[in-house]
C-alpha cells in the first residue's frame, strides 16, 4: 500500500511539474510579445495568466486522457468510443473557461475580463488542446494493446518451448527405457541357453549383466557421457557375447584418441552391434566378425560398426525392417542432435553390412 501510495506521489510530482513548464513557456510568450509591442516587460500578469491555463487543464487532461484510455476506437464498437471521447473532449474544452473564470476571480490574478471574452479568445484553442489530449490517449491505449499482445506471445512461444523441452525429455527416457528391457531380454535368453553347456560361465556372464545393468542405471539421468564411457559399457557387453558364442565371435574396436572425450548417448552403440551380431554371427554355423571404428571428421564423430555377413542376401538385408532397437536409437539421436546427427545401415556388396552413425563433435 505505501508502495503504491509513493508511487502516486511521484506520478502526481512530475504531473504538476509539466505543467509549471508548460506555464512558464507561454509566460516566455508573453514576454516576447510584449518585447516586439514596445511595451513594459512585466513578467507577473503573463505568468499568472499562463498559470491559470496551464493548471486548470492540467485538472481536466487527466480524466479526459483516462477517458480516452478506457474507450479505444477500435472495432466493433468504433463509432460509440468515437462519441463518447468526442462529447468528452468538447465538455473540458468548455469546461476549462469557466474553471479559470472562477479561479481568476478567487485568487484576484487578472484584470477584469468577461467569461464571454474568454470563451472567444480560448474556445478554439481549447478545441486543439482536447484533441491533442485525445489522441495522445489513443495512441498511448493501441501502444499498450500492442505491447501486452507481444507479451502474451511472448509468455506463449515460452510456454510452447518448455513443452517441447519435457516433452522431448519424456519422450527421450520412453526411448532409453525400450532399449534396457530390449537388451536385458536378448542378455538372458543368451544366459539361458548358456546354462546347459557350461554354468560356471553362465555364472560369469551373470555377474558381467549385473555390471552393465548397475552402469545402465547410473546412466539413467543423463543423455550424454564420453565415448570412452560408452567403449567401456560395449566391451562388457561383448564379454557376454563372447561367452555366448566362444570362438564364432570375433571384434575389434579401434578409436582415434582424439575421439574419447567426445559425447555420445549412453547405450548407443549396443543396440548397433546387437544388430550386427545377429545377422553375422547368431545365423551363422562360422561365426562372424564384427568391427567398431570411431573417427573424428570435422564437424562429426563417426562411428562405423561392420560384420563381415549373413545368410541372408545383401539386396534383402538391406530393406529388411529395422528392429526395436536401430528404430529407437535413431529416434533418440533425432530428439537430440535434429538432423544434425544421422544413423544409416548399408549392405556391402561382398557380404555383410555397415552401420554408420554421425554426430556433433563435442567434448564433453
């Protein structure tokens, strides 16, 4: 309350301090008219004069201008706002004669002038003054119009994009908790098959799923870590694998060093060689071999993973159906990097096929 009483004060303070300027300006017309007439300069009728105007409108714009506030001339009611400003516009354009007359008389500051000799000389006047007063409201009422509407779309276009920003988070955490039931699933069916040919590296691939499992739920709250993190998650899962399919699997990683630091998504790269390991190794009698390679080139982190080939014929695996996890991991590097990150899986004409996958290089 005393907040809102100070700052009427201050508004009130300039108010009348605007109008003690605008006085003194048209006393400094009289001094010049009385200059260029030859006659005696005498700077207190002028100012007393000046004062008069200049005070009693300053009593009458303030509700003219909140009235011009208050009704805009804007559609559909244009011609009622019009009228309403207008009439009121010409009542203080009267109004203000008879207010300085009584004024003049109370505090003795002019000589002895009718009311009708007033109106003469300032009706017009007046009318000018009203109209400025008036259209200073209407301008100032399509400025406030205008500056809330930019606000509100700016409150708007903030809003979208916080709904965008949990929406995508959401989706993002849908994707990542596909991928570990996804994995876990394939994992087990591997431990299970694994327990009736040897138990005590059934019992080791079990302690190997526990770890990953441990690190996928470390990871579960953040949507970057280094590539070396995400080498160090692949060469646990390619233990298990190992184990699974003993000497029909063979790998390799090689990474330039330059790209370790570079972020990644958290368990982007099983999902891929899962893929790879299931057409070049899993349908198989031989085995496969399966490859992961990391390059930097400017501006990406490049990341290949290939296996040496199926059974199944190029032409086929190369428009077969993506599964639930090369669907997902493109999904999520769309939500994160937009298009510029890409997943592309081609056939090699000798056999085989190659995922390449492209992202932002950024040191984490």
């Amino acid at each position: 309350m005393l907040q809102m009483v100070r700052s009427f004060a201050t508004r009130l303070g300039v108010y009348l301090a605007s109008a003690t300027a605008l006085a003194l300006l048209f006393s400094g017309q009289y001094v010049l008219e009385s200059l260029y007439r030859g006659r005696a300069v005498t700077l207190g009728p002028g100012l007393r004069g000046a004062a008069l105007y200049s005070y009693s409108w300053a009593a009458l714009a303030w509700p003219l201008y909140w009235m011009g506030m208050r009704h805009p001339v804007r559609q559909p009611h244009a011609a009622v706002s019009l009228t309403t400003i207008a009439a009121a516009g010409a009542a203080c354009a009267g109004m203000q004669i008879p207010l300085r007359f009584v004024l003049a008389r109370v505090l003795g500051w002019e000589p002895e002038r009718t009311l009708w000799e007033l109106t003469s000389s300032h009706l017009f006047i007046n009318g000018v003054v009203a109209l400025t007063i008036v259209c200073a409201s209407q301008a100032s009422s399509w400025h406030r119009q205008a500056r809330d509407h930019e606000r509100r779309r700016a409150e708007l276009e903030l809003s979208a994009a916080h709904a965008d920003a949990e929406l995508a988070q959401a989706q993002l955490q849908i994707l990542r908790h596909q991928l570990h039931p996804h994995f876990l699933f394939n994992t087990l069916n591997a431990i299970s098959a694994l327990m009736h040919q040897d138990v005590e590296a059934a019992d080791r691939t079990l302690g190997q799923l526990s770890e990953l499992l441990r690190q996928a739920l470390d990871s579960s709250a953040i949507q970057e870590w280094t590539l070396q993190e995400e080498l160090t998650l692949l060469r646990q899962y390619l233990e298990i694998q190992h184990v699974r399919f003993s000497d029909r699997l063979a790998s390799r990683i090689t990474v330039e060093d330059q790209t370790k630091r570079l972020a990644v998504p958290p368990f982007m790269l099983q999902p891929l060689v899962e893929n790879a390991i299931e057409h070049a190794v899993a349908r198989r009698r031989t085995g496969g071999r399966i490859d992961i390679r990391a390059t930097l080139k400017d501006p990406d982190l490049v990341i290949e993973i290939e296996d040496d080939g199926s059974d199944v014929p190029p032409t086929e695996r190369s428009t077969s159906k993506p599964g639930l996890g090369l669907r997902n991991t493109e999904a999520r590097l769309a939500r994160l990097y937009g298009t510029a990150a890409s997943l592309r899986v081609h056939a090699k004409p000798a056999g085989g096929a190659v995922a390449v996958v492209a992202i932002p290089a950024r040191v984490m």
